[in-house]
C-alpha cells in the first residue's frame, strides 16, 4: 500500500504540530495532496476507473474545503501551506 503509518505520521510530523497532530487543517491538506496525486498517477495509467475518479473529485473537494477555511481564518498558514505543498504558483 501506498500510505503507510510510517508515511502518515512523516506528513503529520512535517505539516502539522507534532506526529500526533492529525487533524490541523495543514496536516488534513497535505495527506489529501499526497492521496490526490497518487490517484492522480492511477487514472493516467487506468482511465476508465469511473470510482476512482469519483474519489479524486472527492477528495480535491475536501481539500478545497479545508483551504477556503484556512483562507478565510488565517491568510498566513493559507499562503505559507500553498507555499510549502506547491499548490498554486
């Protein structure tokens, strides 16, 4: 499997407060950035996989989601997480 509890608890430990802080905002979009591009990387090869397409779109939504409430509580972790993950340029 792609997302080990090694790979998880290095993106909580990076994005987040410590390895443990599992449900900061930087901590949820960087774990979904991370599922978002490996599915990204399953439809170029697979295409017509009609669910994990749904799940991407699922996915981006959430993120979204989490970005428009960083945005709009505090602009500073919205632009230094962008920064950071490379989100937009």
């Amino acid at each position: 499997m792609y997302l080990t509890s090694e790979i998880k608890k290095d993106i909580f430990k990076k994005h987040g407060k410590s390895e443990k802080d599992t449900g900061s905002p930087e901590a949820q979009i960087a774990l979904f950035t991370l599922r978002i591009q490996h599915l990204t990387g399953h439809l170029k090869q697979k295409p017509k996989d009609k669910s994990t397409q749904r799940s991407l779109i699922n996915l981006v939504g959430k993120r979204k989601s989490l970005l428009d409430y960083l945005k709009k509580n505090d602009i500073e972790r919205y632009r230094a997480i962008l920064k950071k993950l490379e989100l937009r340029k």
